[in-house]
C-alpha cells in the first residue's frame, strides 16, 4: 500500500472572456438607449453598458493676420459587454464580411464605431 496517489487532474480552462465593443456614440444617449437600440435593432445580447464622456479636442488655427480657435464636437463612447453567446474573437475590429474596413494592428479589443 505504498502506492503513490495518481498526479492531480489540471484545472480546467478558463472560459473565453465575454464579447465586448466600444461605439462612439451622440452625448445624448443614455445607457439604456445603447442597449435598447443594440438589443432591438441588431438582436445583440448586451449585458452591460459603461460610457465615457469626452470634450473635443481645442484647437488654434494660425491665420495670416489673426489667431482663431476651434473646437471639435464633444462625444461619448459606450463599452458595451454582451453574454455568453457572443465569444471574443479577438479580431480587433477586423470582422469579416464588413464592407470598407483598413488594415489595423491585431491584439486591440473588439472595436466598432457607429454614429447613432
């Protein structure tokens, strides 16, 4: 009976972290509208919504005769994440089958920009 105990099993893999998006979206929206639109109009299973509000960006335009300054509109940006069923391709924002999409780097998160 001085057997050795067999080697404990290894843990099973973590799941595959849940889909997410970030969509540049009016300032106006609420975090229910996000998931209103996307769940109604898309049939997104979105589970939760966090937002950011952004200034835009100032800008001075140096004329030939005076100095005038600009301002870019203001934005939100809404993190969506959606269950289970939507896996994380880690594609970036490289999906396929999407019409006029350019070459980015891989490894960034799932990103798709929308004007709502």
């Amino acid at each position: 009976s001085n057997q050795a105990a067999p080697p404990p099993a290894p843990p099973p893999p973590p799941p595959p972290p849940p889909a997410n998006a970030i969509f540049r979206i009016q300032p106006q929206m609420t975090k229910h509208e996000v998931k209103e639109y996307l769940t109604k109009i898309y049939n997104l299973p979105v589970v939760h919504v966090r937002t950011q509000n952004y200034l835009g960006k100032r800008m001075k335009i140096i004329g030939k005769r005076k100095i005038a300054y600009a301002k870019r509109p203001d934005y939100k940006k809404a993190f969506v994440t959606f269950d289970g069923t939507l896996a994380d391709t880690g594609m970036g924002s490289q999906v396929d089958g999407l019409p006029g999409q350019q070459q980015e780097e891989e490894g960034e998160e799932q990103q798709q920009q929308i004007e709502a």
